[in-house]
C-alpha cells in the first residue's frame, strides 16, 4: 500500500466519491493507493485536495514530509 493508499484509509475516505468528484477514475485512484511505482500528477492532487476541502500541502506533508535535502 502506498502514502496515498494509507492516508486514504486512515482518514476514512471513500475513493468512489473522490473519483465523482473529481473526474480521476476508481481505477487510478486504486493504483495511485496500491502501486509503488505510480507517481501522484500535480492536477491529480489538487482535484483530490478540493474534493476533500483540505490545502493540498497537507496531504504533501503527509506523502512526502519524510523527504530530506542531501548535504
């Protein structure tokens, strides 16, 4: 399971709702939740931040915080 994949779970969200309200279909919301490799677009993010009415850097934060800059 993917960051995406578990934030989704954790929080309780119904990936079919975000797939109407956002145009994303189920197939790839469940890719973006199951695969590894599959990378998450900007367009994709931002549709899903606003059909959860949350600032798309909170769910940056929650995807990718654990990223750090090299020295």
């Amino acid at each position: 399971m993917t960051e995406l994949g578990k934030y989704f779970k954790q929080k309780s969200i119904n990936k079919s709702e975000i797939a109407r309200k956002t145009g994303i279909s189920s197939s790839r919301l469940s890719e973006l939740s199951r695969n590894e490799k599959s990378r998450l677009k900007a367009e994709e993010l931002y549709l899903i931040s606003l059909a959860l009415d949350i600032p798309a850097s909170d769910i940056l934060e929650k995807l990718y915080g654990h990223l750090k800059l090299k020295n």
